[in-house]
C-alpha cells in the first residue's frame, strides 16, 4: 500500500542498481538504515526506488512520508499519522495513535528529508524501533540519526568514467546515461557520439558525478552547445569552489553549480525562482501569477517564466493537464537564501498566504454546488500549502484575522481528510490569538464545537457551544446561534434524546433558510432527519428524501451522501433491504471518488447490516470487518455511535456462524486494503473488475479509479510503485481509448460506470 502523498523528486530511475542492492540487503538484517549524503546526491531517488522494489516484501504495506513540507517538528508524528491515514481522536497524541496502529503490522516507513527536524525524527524513530517490533525504518538525511541499531549507507555520486574510456564504453557509467536521458529531452536527436563523448566524459567529471549538478547542466542543452556549457562551467566552478575551504568538494561544486545556473537566468527568472521557494509541496499556475507576480515580473509573464525554468530544471511539471508545479528541496533553500537577502521574503510569504485566503474563501462559498467534487481535488493538491498559509498567519504579528476567516472555513474538506483535530487545533489558536469581542468568534466556537464532536469530545464540545450560545445571544447573531443548536442537536442524538435533537434542528433549518444559508440549511435538515430515525422512522425518511432531492438540485454530494446514510439505516431497520442497500451502495460509490474515509467507515457499516439481516452472514462478518479497519482509521467506534443497529446486526451474523467462523470472515475483512474492501462491499467481484464492455485493461481502469480520486500522475506513480512517465503514459491512453480532453471526464465515466 503506497500513500497519496508525494515524494518530491521521484522521477524515472537511471542507474542506482548497485546502490539499491546493498540498501535492500541492509534492511534485511537491520530495522533502521539512513540513507546519508550532501543534497542533491539521489537520496531521495535512490529511496524511491528501494520502496519500489520492496512494495511487495512487507504485508501490510510500504509508506513514503515526505518530511520537506513540516514546517515544525512538533507535528512530525501528526504528519506520520495522515500519511497512515489515521484519525486523532481529541486528547490522543500523535504519536501514541501511530505506534498504536503500527505495533502489530510489517511495514516499511520511509521519511524523507529528515535533516530540518534531525531530532524530532530521531525520537521518533527510537519509539517505533521499541514499541513495533515488525516496522522497519528507512530515512534519508544529509547526517545520520544516532539512534542505536542504526545502519547508515552513504549514498555516493553517481560513478564517473576515467578519462581513458572508450566512447562505446561510456554508457557503462550512471552519469553518462543520466546526463543523456536529460539531454535528450532538452534537445531532441541528442545522443552520445564519438564527437562529444570527450566532452560529456570531461562534463560529467568535473560536476563530481552529483545528479543534480548534472541534470542542470543537461538542461542547458536546450540553449547552449555541449562544448558551450563546458567551458562556462569550468570557469565558474574555479570561480566559484574556492569560498569555502571547509566545505565538502562535492558540496562546493553542487552549490557552484546551482549558483552558476542561477546566474545564468534572466532577471525575470531569477525573482520567480526566489519568489516560488515559498510553495510547499507543488502549486497550479495561477498561483505563481498571484504570488510571483509584480515587482519586475509582470504577472502576464509569469507563464513563460515557469516554462523556462521548467527547461531549465529548476522547477519540476507534474502531469500532462491542470499542470502543477514543485522545486526540488535544494533548490528551494537557494531560492530561500535569495527572498531573505532581498530583504522580500515577509512579502512574498503574505502574497502566499493572501492567495490561499482568497481561494479558500472561494471554495466555502463554491462548496455547495457543481464544483464540490473539483475543489475537493484542488484542495486536496494545495493541502501542504493550506497548512503553510494558516501557519504563517498564525505566528506573524498582526495577522490573527485573517487566521481566524481561514481556520472557519471549508470545514468539509478537513473533516473528508480525516484531520478534525489538526483543524480544531489551528482553530482554537486562533480564537485565543483575536480579541474577546471578535464579531466572528461566536461562529468559530461553533465551529470548533462540530470539530469536537466529530472526535468524540463531547465535554469539549458543550464548553465551547456554552459560549458560542451566550457571545450569540449578546451580538443577535441568529446564525451562529442556529449553527450551535445543530451541533448540540447532534449531542443530544448520540444521548438517544431523539425529541430535543430533532426540535433543535429543526428550528435550526428555518432560521438558516430565512438567511439564505443553503449549506448551513442541509447541514441542519441531515441532523432533523437523522434524529427522527428511531421514533418516527416515516418522518425521517421523509425529511431524508426531501433533503437527498434538494442536495441534488444544488449540486452538493457531500451532505446528500451522508442522508443516504440516514435512508439506509431506516430502511434496514424496517426491512426494506434493497431499498437500503441501493441507498449505501450509492453513497459509497459517490464517496468513493472523493476518496472519503468517512464515506468509508459508515457505508460499509451500513452494507454490513443489509448483508446480516439478508442472511448473507459471512459477507455480514467480512463487511464488519472491512468496516472495523475503516473505524479504526477514524479513530471511531461504531458501538459508541450507533449503539442499536452496530450490536443487533453483528450479534445476527454472529450467531449464524458461531463465534469462530465469524471472526475468520471478520479477520478476512479487516485484511482487504481499502479499494478492495470498496469492491467487495459494490459487489465489483474479481471478474467484473475488467468489464467487458470497457475498452480499458485492468491497469488503466486502476489509474482512471485513481484520477477520479483527484490524484495528480506523480501520485498515482507512487500509490502504484510505478515511474511516473509510466503513468502519464496511461492517463493519455485512457483518455485516447475513451475520446476524451479531460481528466474530469475519467471522474464522470468512472461515477456512471459504478453506478452501473
């Protein structure tokens, strides 16, 4: 099981193989192995491929966790957790929730970049080799993490050819055929002759075989002969390796090169080069535009300059369409270097933070509509850079505010991330950091009210709702009054007060509807039928479906899917089984594409009680199963939330298989990945996996399933321990088989195809 998130510099792997042999026996006979070396030198590659190597080795999977984003230390176990797609509840620290999750499984972790946050990860690192004897640890530092039992492999330069070789025997060496797979895609027809392989050779000799020196070099192949580069590298390497006499020599040529490089850009390329180091993570164009913009760039230009230092290697184009952006991590400390000595880097770092605020507040007013789905994708992308915007605004003096309007919003998409608590905690901060008197406190305390309740704190919940209700009542704000009343609705349903819930929302909905409060209105019509469920089951059904039909008419899936859990619930309790399994099947399938943890954990609980009490009891006990690993990932328990239907169902199927065949189907459950649990709960058996009426191979229809997810090529290349070129290749094959432009079109083929 590969994650979602990215590593930052995987591309197609040249050479290495020597290297990832002895890095693989390493990890065979030690738990921990670090990968050491100057930046620039392949770490990260060279881990890259090793993961890819051993996807298979290790039962429950291979995670590649990118460290470059964390920001502060503190959060690396929180980061860890998210990666493991792990729900904190409220009081749980990261770390206890990870090593509680990792104790019993096998598998390889890779944190990448550990050198910025050397000692959180070695701290971190010691509590996992202790307390989960099955996890075996792979990082990549540019020193070694001191952490007994430790293995280091410094990862050398790529080998170069003595100055004897034959030409015919340069290809041999990883440098040269690495230096030829980039100087052919800066200049087509490019390839190694008897006429310049002297010259390659002597390239490739004096940049100390570093990759990244290399690959910089062989960018300039689109502008500059090869004769060309090397005489102007030469006379800035003698210029420039003599600064620092304590400095490694490969270092000093590394950063040589980097500079020489840099000094060859126009001024235009210079500033974006500098002005972009403030992304985290990868980032769209009409971001650079906003933030990279202005102060000699004209923003018009923006386009041009990013295409030629995409050329040029500085930056990195992810994917053949709604194309993103990223540095490679030494390079952006260069760029950082620049911004702080141009005294612009507070500037820039608000131009980021501005651009984020505004899409966010875009994407709260846009969240109810037909763009729900795509800006769930666009979020999901811009995640590292969300968190960077909302930390600044946070730390910097003066911008409180602004925190504060951007930790209330979109509070979908973080609950659909499974990171409730992260959002509740910058939230909080927040509040604490604006005055008593903010006219917008009282909504922030309701909404960290709803975050709370979603992690079970119901104490948490009812203080912060006691004085979101009295600040309310003070400022006559009927909104956020109306918003508390929906959470404490949802208090009073887990209480089994079904009356007070339904009264609360109810009264809720006409007041959200009086104000126009479309979002706000479904939010409270879910929580008035879901409290009916119980006492007046036609009545919740009835509210249910009048809410699923105006969900659809605005365009919203997001609440719509969580009423059909609803309608589900009432129609198996009532008998009606395929009235309620049409309903969660449709939920998950349309959760499915938003890749919902949530969706996950209660669609499949609700297939599992439509399977019990058809009789279908193994398929029952593997749903509960399947549904148990989803649970845990939430950090939730069913018997806790839906007490009635949880036990009756379960104790049904247990009692047809006797405790022991129930726990073997359970146990084969909780073993399917999540994709395979979806497609099992779909009734999507082995064969029909590859429909015959598709004109896609079984690999194309796993890369569309994952496009439709919102995954960027570079994403799917990880989550599918392919190369990336691999799967951009596929996407332009699924798109060429199916007439399709779009990457939104796979999504909208894919959801026809499932509900099919």
């Amino acid at each position: 099981m590969m994650p979602t998130g990215l590593v930052a510099e995987l591309t197609s792997y040249v050479g290495r193989r020597s290297e990832s042999a002895d890095v693989r026996r390493l990890l065979g006979s030690a738990r921990l192995v670090s990968l050491t070396g100057p930046g620039g030198v392949g770490k990260t590659r060279l881990a890259s491929r090793v993961a890819a190597d051993l996807a298979r080795a290790y039962g429950d999977g291979v995670y590649l966790v990118e460290l470059a984003e964390l920001r502060a230390e503190v959060l690396l176990a929180d980061l860890v957790a998210e990666r493991l797609d792990l729900q904190l509840r409220s009081e749980q620290s990261a770390l206890d929730r990870v090593l509680a999750y990792l104790r019993e499984r096998e598998v390889l972790l890779v944190l990448d970049n550990c050198e910025h946050v050397l000692g959180a990860c070695a701290e971190f690192v010691a509590a996992l080799l202790t307390h989960c004897a099955r996890v075996t640890v792979l990082t990549t530092s540019r020193q070694s993490l001191a952490v007994p039992g430790e293995r280091t492999f410094r990862v050398p330069p790529m080998p170069v050819p003595p100055d004897t070789t034959e030409p015919a025997e340069l290809l041999r060496y990883d440098s040269i055929r690495l230096f030829a797979d980039r100087a052919a895609a800066a200049r087509t027809g490019f390839d190694i002759t008897s006429g310049n392989a002297a010259d390659v050779a002597r390239l490739c000799r004096r940049l100390d075989g570093v990759p990244l020196a290399i690959e910089l070099a062989a960018a300039r192949m689109r502008s500059l002969p090869l004769p060309e580069i090397c005489r102007r590298l030469d006379r800035a390497l003698a210029l420039l390796t003599t600064g620092s006499p304590i400095s490694p020599e490969r270092q000093q040529t590394l950063r040589a090169t980097i500079v020489w490089s840099y000094e060859l850009c126009s001024p235009a390329e210079r500033l974006v080069w500098s002005r972009a180091s403030v992304f985290t993570g990868s980032f769209d164009l009409e971001a650079a535009e906003f933030v990279c913009g202005g102060r000699g760039v004209d923003p018009a230009d923006v386009i041009d300059v990013i295409d030629a230092l995409v050329d040029k290697s500085v930056l990195e184009r992810d994917g053949t369409e709604d194309a993103r952006y990223r540095m490679l991590e030494t390079l952006r400390e260069f760029g950082q270097e620049r911004l702080h000595a141009a005294a612009d880097d507070t500037r820039v770092a608000r131009r980021h933070r501005d651009w984020f605020d505004r899409l966010t507040a875009r994407a709260d007013a846009e969240w109810i509509g037909p763009a729900q789905s795509s800006w769930v994708w666009r979020l999901r992308a811009d995640h590292a850079n969300l968190r960077a915007a909302l930390e600044w605004s946070l730390t910097e003096p003066g911008e409180a505010d602004t925190a504060l309007s951007m930790a209330q919003r979109i509070v979908e998409y973080w609950t659909l991330r499974g990171a409730n608590r992260e959002a509740r905690t910058r939230l909080d901060r927040a509040l604490a950091a604006t005055s008593p008197d903010h006219p917008a406190r009282a909504y922030g305390l309701a909404t960290s009210a709803q975050y709370s309740i979603w992690l079970s704190d119901i104490p948490g919940t009812l203080t912060r709702l006691d004085e979101a209700d009295k600040l309310a009542a003070a400022r006559g704000d009927r909104v956020a009054a109306a918003f508390a009343d929906v959470v404490r609705a949802q208090v009073a349903k887990i209480r089994l007060e079904d009356g007070l819930s339904a009264e609360l929302a109810g009264a809720a909905v006409r007041i959200f509807h009086a104000h126009g409060d479309r979002r706000n209105e479904l939010r409270a019509r879910l929580h008035q039928g879901i409290a009916n469920t119980a006492d007046s089951p036609a009545t919740g059904l009835r509210l249910l479906r009048e809410m699923t039909a105006r969900s659809d008419e605005l365009g919203d899936t997001y609440y719509r899917d969580m009423a059909l859990f609803g309608i589900a619930m009432i129609e198996v309790m009532a008998g009606s089984l395929d009235a309620a399994e049409a309903a969660a099947r449709t939920a998950l399938a349309s959760t499915r594409l938003r890749d919902s943890r949530f969706g996950d954990a209660y669609h499949l609980e609700t297939l599992a009680w439509c399977a019990a009490r058809r009789g279908e009891s193994e398929r029952a006990a593997t749903l509960f199963g399947a549904a148990a690993t989803a649970w845990d990932l939430l950090g939730a328990d069913p018997a806790a939330i839906m007490p009635r239907p949880h036990g009756r169902f379960r104790e049904l199927a247990t009692t047809a298989l006797g405790a022991h065949g129930f726990g073997e189907a359970h146990a084969a459950g909780r073993a399917l990945s999540r994709e395979r649990a979806r497609r099992y709960a779909l009734r999507e058996d082995a064969d029909e996996v590859r429909d015959r009426r598709s004109p896609l191979s079984a690999r194309e229809l796993e890369v569309a399933e994952l496009v439709a997810q919102g995954l960027t090529n570079r994403e799917i290349a990880v989550r599918l321990v392919i190369a990336p070129r691999t799967a951009d290749t596929h996407v332009r094959h699924i798109l060429t088989k199916l007439g399709f432009g779009k990457r939104a079109q796979i999504a909208a083929w894919m959801a026809a195809r499932a509900h099919r």
